[in-house]
C-alpha cells in the first residue's frame, strides 16, 4: 500500500445500511441517488445511515419506512463492505429483507427499479455497492485444484468437490502443465466436463490458450497481471491473484471480474509466515470496488467471517478440495 493511499483510509467510518428487497418475481429492488447529493444518478440498494443509540436492523426498519413507505423485516447479512471515497470513508452492512408489507413508492422523489439479478451488474452503482451485486449473483467458494497426483483420483476429487456444491473453480497444475502440457490439456478437457454438469464457472491458471481451447475463464497469475493493460479476451470470467494494493487497483483497471487476496492467515505451504491478517485485508479491500476472494489458511467455514471485512468469500486448495 503506498503512502498517499494508507493515509487517506484513516478516520472513522460511516455506517450505512442496505436491503436487498425482492418481489414475488425474485427482482432486486433498486433505487436512484436523487440531484444535490454525493453521487447524484447512481443506483444503489435502498438504506441510509446508523444514527447514534440505534441498532443497524433498527436503522434499516426506519430508513425503509421513511424512504420507500413500507414495514420491512431484517433478514441474514449478505455483506460488509469498507469503501473508500475521496471525501469519506463508508462501512456498507447490507442485510436480506426476510419480509416486507406496503406498497414502495419513491417518498424522496427517487427512482426505483425492480432488476432481475442477472441484470444488476449492468446498473451504474456506487463502488460500495458493486461489491454486493458479485456476492449476490456469484459463488464465495472459489476451489483452486492441488497438483494431480493420478488423473482418476484428481478427476474424482473434483466431481467431489462439485457434487458437494463448489461452484467456481480454478484448475491449477503448476508442475505438470510445465512437464507435459498436452497431458494436462487433455485433463482439463475432462475436468470442464465435469464441471459443466453440475454448471460450475470453471477457469484454468495461467494458461491464456487452453482458456480459449477449451472455452473457460483464465486465472491470471500476479507476474501476468504486472504485464497487462487491459482484460484478457477469454470466453469465461478473468481473476487475479494479488498481494498489495497496486495489484489490486492494476486488476480492476484492466477489468477483471475479481482478484485473490492474500495470505490473511499462515499456511502450511508458507511455514513461519504471518499472514496479512483481517485488518489488513479489509483496508485493502475498502480501496478498489472489486469483489475479492480472501485466501490463505481458510475453510468453508470462514465464508460468514470473509463476508464481514468486505470478501466475496474465501479461495482455497486443502480447504475447500474433499479429502
């Protein structure tokens, strides 16, 4: 992180809290920042500030009721999203609306939009708030693959994995693609299949052709990413792996769909290291508006943990592969 950018994370943080509000037709609820405040045309989900002595399902009720006239029940936390703008610092907390009764209406004077979630990323929105379209819409379980020791064991330890519900994949062999790349070639082949059953996003390290051989997503590697200006042309989704802030804002100017964050924690791969820890990674986190995976030394379970600092969720090999 240089200078000029740590500085400007410092200062407390305003608490703003959202709803993700659905209709009968599972369309997201949007609203309209209206003319005369920071922001003015972008479109976000509908919420405001945690006033002093309040709770923020307290706050979120209120808001709700004054904004769009209608008795909300707060639901589970999506996402917790630390954002930093030029003139202030946001702590995003957006809660599912369990249930709601009324009518909306814009009582403010702004624009509403009911979206179907496959639309949402086409909204213009706040930073803050393109955060929570990704954990809305896109897995918090991204698998990276262990080097195949067997191609069957391999094979069957992804269809395990799939079965299980892993829904994103990065199929990585760092020693093998270099030793006998057309075997590995051959092994993604299969390993696309299997993931295509269960409609898993499949992306493949490193690899810019076999990306477009075999029509998935590329993981770009952080040496790779150094290199870039703008996104890979590949048929799937692009994802970097990076460990400072440069890399970070370097993935979101060349337009990655998100980036790999880490180590938070130590692994047993990097013995003696520390890793970068909570606190580092969500004032990394706050600084680009990409959705970020948090890796190193994570398991499934750390998913409801990941989401509170800002994560898309947690990336892993031994934590996520089935043993």
């Amino acid at each position: 992180m240089t200078e000029s950018r740590a500085g400007a994370s410092s200062g407390p943080s305003i608490h703003v809290v959202a709803g993700v509000i659905t209709d009968a037709r599972d369309r997201i609820l949007l609203a309209r920042r209206t003319e005369g405040r920071d922001l003015a045309g972008l479109w976000e989900f509908p919420g405001g500030k945690v006033d002093p002595g309040e709770t923020p399902e307290q706050a979120l009720v209120r808001e709700l009721r004054e904004e769009l006239g209608i008795e909300a029940r707060v639901g589970e936390r999506v996402i917790v999203v630390p954002q930093q703008y030029p003139h202030k610092r946001l702590r995003l907390d957006v809660r599912r609306i369990a249930a709601w009764s009324g009518t909306v209406k814009g009582l403010d004077g702004q624009a509403l939009a009911w979206v179907p979630p496959h639309r949402l990323a086409s909204y213009a929105m706040p930073d803050a708030d393109r955060p929570v379209v990704a954990a809305l819409r896109d897995p918090s379980l991204y698998l990276i693959t262990p080097e195949p020791e067997d191609d069957v064991s391999w094979l069957d330890g992804l269809r395990a994995a799939c079965d299980a519900g892993i829904a994103r994949v990065q199929l990585r062999a760092p020693m093998l693609s270099i030793v006998d790349p057309a075997h590995w070639s051959l092994l993604v082949e299969r390993a696309v299949a299997i993931a295509r059953e269960v409609d898993a996003d499949v992306l493949v390290n490193g690899d810019l052709a076999l990306a477009e051989r075999h029509g998935i997503g590329l993981h770009l590697r952080a040496a790779q990413l150094a290199e870039l200006t703008t996104r890979p042309d590949v048929p799937g989704r692009v994802i970097a792996s990076c460990h400072t802030l440069d890399e970070l804002v370097r993935a979101q100017a060349c337009g990655c769909d998100a980036a790999v964050l880490g180590p938070v924690l130590p692994t047993a791969s990097h013995p003696g290291q520390a890793g970068i820890g909570w606190d580092a990674f969500a004032r990394l986190r706050e600084q680009v508006a990409l959705p970020i995976y948090a890796i190193g030394g994570l398991v499934a379970r750390d998913v409801e943990v990941a989401r509170a600092q800002g994560a898309q969720g947690v990336a892993a090999i031994r934590g996520l592969w089935p043993r």
